[in-house]
C-alpha cells in the first residue's frame, strides 16, 4: 500500500528496476521497457474513472519522453490534451476556410546568394488561438487520421501559389513541400502525387519533396522502393534534418535522392570549433561521396555561410537568406535578384549575401 506522492514514485521507481533486471536473459538480449503515469487522489481528480484517465495521460507523456520513465499527471497534461481535442475538431474546418497557409523561405545558390528554390512551411492562423507553428497540429493531423487530407491540401496550395507567382520559366526556381510521416506511409502517396501533378500541370521537374531521414530509417524497405517511384515522376527528394536519424551509409545509397538537408543544429554548432566542424565536413563528405548536393539548413550568420561555401555546400536556406515569408515577397525578391543580376559588371558578381562584400 503507498499513502502518498513519495510513495507512489518509490514503488514505481522499482517496477522500473525490476522491470529492467528481468531483461538480463543469458542467451537473448530482451529489453522490457515499461512507463509509469500516476495520478494521486484527492489532489488530482475525485472519480475514480477521472484517476485512470489522468494516469493514463500522464503514462503517454512519459512514455512520448523518455521510455522507461515515470511522470505524475499535472493540470498542464490536462490543458494540453484539451487544446489537441479542440484542435484536432477543428481541422477540417482550418482547411476549408484557408486558415491553414503556407509560407515560403527562400533556398540559394550559396556561390552567388541568388534564389534557387523555396520551402513551404504551413501556418494555422486560429481564430481564437492565434498563429499557430506546424508542430502544434500536423503531429495532431497525424494521430486523428487527417494528415492524407491536410498533405494534399499544403500541395495542392503550394503548388497553386507558386505556379500563379513564378509562372514557368526556364530560371528553374524549384518549389519544396514537407512529406509527413503518415503520407509516407500511405499507399497511395505516389498515385497522389502523379494525379496532383496531371490535373495541375505542374512540371515535375519543378517538386522537391522533403522526407526527414528519420522517417526514411524507420521504414527503409519502404523508403527504397518509394524514393524510386517518386523520382520516377520526375520529382527531386530531399533527405530533411540529416544527422538526427541514424542511418547506415549502407542504407543511404540504397534510396533514390538528390538531395542532403544538414540539420539546424549542425549549423548552429559551426562556431564551435574543430571539433562540431569535424560533424559537419562528415555530413558533407558522406552526402556528396552518394552523389548528392547539400542543402545547409538555419544558416544564420556569415560566418556560417563562408565556412560551408568553403566545404563545398552548395545551397543553403536560413535567416541570413530570408525568413519563411509570403509567396508574393519571395517572387518580388527573385525579381529584383534576376534585375540585378542583368545590370551587373561582367566579372563582377554581386555579393551573395550581405556581409560578405569582403570576399569578392
Ligand atoms: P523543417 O522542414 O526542418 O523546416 C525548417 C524549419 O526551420 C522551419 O520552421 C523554418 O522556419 C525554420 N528555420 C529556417 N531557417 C531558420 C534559421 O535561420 N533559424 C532558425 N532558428 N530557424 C529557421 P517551421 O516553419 O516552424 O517548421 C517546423 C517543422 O514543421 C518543419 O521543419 C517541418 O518538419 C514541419 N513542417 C512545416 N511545414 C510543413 C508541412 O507543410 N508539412 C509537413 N509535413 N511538415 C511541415
Ligand atoms: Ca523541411
Ligand atoms: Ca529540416
């Protein structure tokens, strides 16, 4: 029996250890994770279906955490699952009424600082909730089953708004769109993807689709097989946040991809000396020993952006460059880009960023 607080922790404490000891198998290695959500009655809840409940929640947030931990239910647990709830209703609606939106950060030719692509990332301006980061509601599309229908809604408007921005030309501004886990997983992604092309006319040759190198670890016999049907249309693929997801060079050369997105958190590491710089010449060499080009992402500041265009990166997308904007600002910037690069001296290329007038 436990009286209180200190108490339930203790002896989930040693479910925990006991737990772990039993996983010392001579002839297997068995791992036995287990995690603990406790709710202490009268403070919490006075049913005992509430008691569950809030247990029960606070066993997901731990084992959402850190797996084999414990966590005690809090009010802020409570809130939190109350705001997903209410997110989650409200999607469909956020979708039909255009409160999700897209905006656009440029991507550049690191060499000469011009345009030669953009990201969309999404935008949920909520009515009562304000601007809402895509963290706080693709993870919820993904777990109430809605993430087929909000991925092919970010497609379908992304390439919607840069068509009727930068209507085809042969300056070759590329347009980026975040793949979801879930959309990864579907079946039908590729025909999705084929039938959007075809009744939007889209070229091909124009979609960059992002897979995170995560996603593409988790499930790499997927990820072979559908990394080769996507480029099969024509689409490039890009491997987003490298360096966080474990995967074998092995692997890597086993997926059809063009393209390597160094980690924000590589990048910010850049000023710290041999040792992170070491990490980042690594990710570096390994993407482009498979053939692909490198795309640094968070580039921040010139030192940066001068250590990466002398490892060999070729392209890069950060503060430094443009913020995440509307697609109207990013065509007037690749506009006035393009203008500039007309008017300039033959042999005296424009700075590629600002700062950096020194090296040229
Ligand atoms: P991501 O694909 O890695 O996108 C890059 C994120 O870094 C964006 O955050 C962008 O605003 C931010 N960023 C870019 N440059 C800098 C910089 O110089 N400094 C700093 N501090 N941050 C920078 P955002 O827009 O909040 O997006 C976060 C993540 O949400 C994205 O990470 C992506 O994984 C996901 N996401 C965004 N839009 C979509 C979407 O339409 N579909 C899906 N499936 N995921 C999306
Ligand atoms: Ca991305
Ligand atoms: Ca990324």
């Amino acid at each position: 029996m436990t009286d209180g607080p200190d108490d339930a922790a203790a002896l989930g404490r040693r479910l925990l250890g006991a737990l772990s000891a039993a996983s010392d198998h001579p002839e297997a290695e068995l791992r036995i994770a287990a995690s603990i959500g406790i709710s202490v009655f009268p403070g919490d809840q006075g049913t005992a279906e509430a008691l569950l409940t809030n247990a029960e929640l606070a066993m997901r947030r731990a084992k959402a955490e850190i797996r084999g931990s414990l966590r005690f239910f809090t009010s802020a647990l409570h809130e939190a699952a109350v705001t997903k709830a209410t997110l989650a209703t409200a999607l469909p609606a956020a979708m039909r009424e255009r409160q999700i939106f897209l905006v656009y950060q440029p991507i550049v030719d690191l060499q000469t600082g011009t345009i030669v692509g953009c990201e969309a990332l999404a935008r949920w301006r909520h009515p009562t909730l304000g601007l809402l980061p895509p963290g706080q509601f693709i993870q919820i599309a993904e777990e109430t089953g809605q993430i087929r229908d909000l991925g092919l809604y970010i497609l379908d408007r992304a390439i919607g708004e840069f068509s009727a921005a930068l209507p085809d030309g042969d300056d070759g501004v590329t347009l980026s769109v975040n793949l979801s886990f879930g959309q990864f997983a579907e079946e039908e992604l590729v025909d999705v993807i084929r039938d959007e092309l075809a009744r939007t006319r889209f070229p091909a040759t124009r979609l960059e689709l992002e897979l995170t190198e995560s996603m593409l670890a988790q499930e790499p016999e997927r990820a072979i097989e559908m990394t080769r049907a996507v480029s099969a249309l024509g689409c490039k693929l890009a491997i987003d946040d490298f360096g966080t997801g474990y995967s074998s060079l092995a692997q890597l050369r086993r997926f059809q991809v063009d393209f390597l997105k160094i980690d924000r958190s590589f990048v910010i590491d850049i000023a710290g000396g041999d040792g992170p710089q070491g990490v980042v010449r690594a990710a570096i060499a390994m993407g482009h020993s498979l053939g692909l080009a490198i795309i640094a992402e968070g580039v921040e500041t010139v030192e940066q952006a001068e250590f990466l265009r002398r490892e060999g990166v070729e392209l890069a997308q950060g503060y430094l460059f443009g913020k995440p904007m509307p697609i109207a600002d990013l065509a007037e910037m690749h506009r006035r880009q393009a203008g500039r690069g007309d008017i300039a001296a033959p042999g005296k290329r424009p700075a590629p960023y600002p700062g950096s007038t020194k090296l040229h």
